[in-house]
C-alpha cells in the first residue's frame, strides 16, 4: 500500500507554512512501526497568528464574507469539502489505513463518515436560516422574545 506521505504546513491566513519553531510531529504506521511522514507541530506563537488571521478574515468586508453570512452560504463550503472527501475516498483511506494501522475497507467507511459529518452540518446551517429571529412563546401577553443567532467569533480548538 505504499504511497507517498505529503508533506503538511500550517495552514494560516490562506497560505501554508511552516510552524514558527520548526518543530515536526513523526507519523509511525502502528502496522510496520515505520516513520511514513510527519506533521508540524503549531505552538502559542503559531495559534497567535492564526488567531489573528482569522479574526481579521472574520470582519473583512465588515463580516460580509463570512461573519454575516447566511446559513445556506456556509453550508456551501460545507458541502464543497464533503464533496471534495468523496472524490479523494481511495486515496484518503490508504493515508487512514497507513496512519491508524486499520484495514483498508474499514479507513474507506471512516472517509464516508468523515463527508457525512460535513454533510450533517450543512443540514444544520441551512437550518439555521429558518430558525433566525423565530419568536419564543412565553406565558405573558406583554412580551415578545426571539431568538437570534449569530456568530461567536473565533474559536482555537485542538482536533485529533
């Protein structure tokens, strides 16, 4: 099953790069318990810069590109990703199969998994739009509640 490892950056503020410190990650097939690749290893310094870029991306346009976007706009990205997860299947699943020692058939149904979730968000971001500014029923005459969503801003997660 051998293909070529690629080899990864960070990617921040639309372009790939190289963590701040250099640092690098080995990739061990648990299989052979041979080094295939590795993956930078993002620090504060680098999170910081992230952070940044993605604030300043955030209210761009003064957030008409993405902050003030609708539900049905995102989940165009969403389904673009699920889509473009599809396309790549095989060759996802070999990389899978390679990184967590796993059988080739089971990495194949992990990639049908991984698009189904950005399916599933893409769902809940058009639903979003029917929800924005649904009003509340609430026991009193007097008031009028809604809801109204929007987004928090930037977020810095570790993913595994």
């Amino acid at each position: 099953m051998g293909i070529p490892i690629p080899y990864r950056q960070l990617y921040i503020d639309g372009e790939w790069r190289e963590p701040i410190k250099k640092k690098r990650i080995p990739i061990t097939n648990p299989a052979t318990e041979l080094v295939i690749g590795d993956i930078p290893a993002a620090t504060v310094e680098d999170v910081e810069i992230a952070v940044a870029a993605a604030r300043n991306a955030l209210s761009r346009n003064k957030g008409q590109d993405w902050a003030t976007a609708s539900g049905a706009h995102r989940a165009k990205y969403l389904r673009a990703i699920a889509a473009k997860i599809t396309e790549k299947k095989g060759y996802l699943a070999k990389l899978e199969a390679m990184d967590s020692g796993k059988p080739l058939d089971e990495a194949a149904w992990d990639m049908d998994d991984v698009a189904g979730c950005f399916e599933y968000y893409a769902e809940l971001a058009e639903g979003l739009d029917a929800k924005q500014k649904a009003p509340i029923s609430i026991p009193m005459d007097t008031f009028k509640t809604h809801v109204f969503r929007e987004p928090i801003g930037v977020v810095g997660l570790i993913t595994p």
